[in-house]
C-alpha cells in the first residue's frame, strides 16, 4: 500500500492545526472476512497475528469541527466536508476536489450531468456520547434510506488521552442493503475522522491492500479493526480526559455510473440544503449499474 501523507498547507486559509497528522496515528492490526454475503455467512481473521499497517494518507489536522455534514449523503459534489463542501466553523472548503481523490480513486459522475465531479463519500456515521454520557454509533442515512447503516458498524475504546482501539464492522448483508441506494459496488475507501481539543484530524484507508479496489456489493465484507493514537496530532501530545469528542466514519461509493432518479443540479451548501428536507422523499430509485 503506498503511503501518500496529505499535509495541510499551515498558510491555506488559516485553518491548519498546530501539529500535523501523520499516517502512523492510525493503524489496522486485524482484518476479517465473511464467508459469502449471507444472513448465515460466518467471519474469519484473514491476516496474521503480526499484521499491522499505517493509514494510506492522512490530512490535517484542522482547526474548528469536522462540518458540516452530508445532507443528501450520496457522495455528491459539495455534500459534506469530504467532497468540497464548506467547512462550518471557518467558512473554507478544505478539500476543494474531495478528500483523497488521485488517479487511482478519481471523482465521478454520479449526478449524471457529463461532469465527473462527484468525490463519492459517504458519512455513515458518528460515534460519540450521548445524552447518558454512553458513547454510541449513531448511523447516518443514505439518500431517503435510513436502515443501511447499522449502529454496530462502528465502536471504539478511548483511554482519555487521545489513544485507543477501532473497529469498523459491517455486517454480511449490509451490502446488499446499500445496493438499493448505491447499486452492485461495495466501498472502495474508509476514512475515520478524529476530533479533539479544538481540531481534526481525517485517516484514508483503502481495501486494495488485500486486491479489492473496488469490491462488488456480492463480494464477501471485510471487517477492520486497529489502534489510533492523536495525542500528539490532536492534544498537544498529553491530551486530556475530555480530549476526545467524537469519531466520524466515511465511507467511498466507487461507481462511475450516474444516479438517473436524482436531479442533476449542483448541490447547494448547508442553507439551501437545509430546504430541500422531504423534497428528497421518492426522488432516489435504485441506481442501475453493471457489477
């Protein structure tokens, strides 16, 4: 897996952190995998006790929230931080092309308007405390679909000092239930986003470590779990109990098909998005790609 460390520009629109992530910060240690895409399918380790990579690539770490968030929530253009939308607390857009576009994950055409400008990230969900102070996997929907993502997708230790472990545990089905929103392609990228202190910190990882550049929705589901240690990138290196505030999942639809059941114009920012609410109610149909 290339190691491709995306710095940010401390001089680009004032909003870069004091310290800056490294793709060390976050690491997998264990990978498992289904048996097939059923119900009944059963999971297995399939790396070795030994095994632990670095993140692909890294940004950050920045000043002020990871918003805003996804509305539509489909991988459009301006919808959500990763795919060039405006950042809540400064006003600027951090990835102006998306948040780990290259050669080898490109932006798309996903609105189907001829212009392969769509980034394709997803946020599935946000982990963090909840009024009780439990901290919890709250899933996001997908278009009109609220029953994609599950709330065990996600869960993670916190050892009050920016450390702790990580896992990322789709269930055997959950492809086959994102197929009516994203068609027959499974993720192609994760990235996890941390948020400390007054900063954020976002990790890109890819499944092509293990030949699965673009997994098929039919393919088998790989689970991931690691360790992540932002002390220094997020909390000045000692951090502090309340340091951590929540961790945010991403995920990359890698279609190069577009969504022919959803209206072609640009997506707005967080005003108008906020006006379009129901309006999204019966627009999305299945998208009908070839696997």
């Amino acid at each position: 897996m290339n190691k491709i460390l995306i710095v940010a520009a401390l001089s680009a629109f004032g909003t870069a952190h004091a310290a800056q992530c490294n793709v060390s910060d976050v690491r997998i240690t264990s990978v498992a995998q289904y048996s097939d895409a059923s119900p009944t399918a059963t999971l297995s380790t399939i790396t070795a006790s030994d095994f632990s990579t670095d993140a692909a690539a890294c940004a950050g770490a920045f000043i002020g929230n990871d918003g805003f968030y996804p509305q539509i929530n489909l991988g459009y253009s301006g919808d959500g931080l990763l795919n060039g939308g405006t950042q809540v607390a400064s006003g600027n857009v951090l990835f102006p092309n998306g948040a780990f576009i290259s050669e080898q994950y490109p932006a798309q055409d996903l609105k189907g308007d001829g212009t392969a400008d769509d980034p394709g990230w997803i946020m599935l969900g946000k982990y963090e405390a909840d009024k009780l102070g439990e901290w919890v996997f709250s899933p996001s929907s997908l278009g009109i679909f609220d029953d994609i993502v599950l709330s065990t997708f996600f869960s993670a230790t916190r050892d009050g000092s920016g450390k702790g472990t990580w896992e990322f545990t789709p269930d055997a089905t959950a492809a086959a239930r994102a197929a009516k929103a994203l068609g027959n392609n499974w993720f192609d990228q994760f990235a996890v986003v941390f948020k400390a202190g007054n900063g954020f910190a976002v990790y890109d990882f890819t499944p092509d470590l293990f030949g699965a550049s673009a997994p098929l929705a039919s393919d088998p589901i790989m689970n991931w779990y690691g360790t992540y240690d932002v002390s220094k990138t997020l909390t000045g290196g000692g951090g502090n109990a309340a340091g951590l505030s929540h961790i945010s999942l991403w995920a990359r639809d890698p279609s190069s098909m577009p969504d022919t059941n959803i209206p072609t114009t640009n997506v707005p920012e967080p005003t108008s998005l906020a006006l379009l609410g129901l309006g999204l109610v019966g627009l999305l149909a299945s998208r009908k790609r070839p696997a």
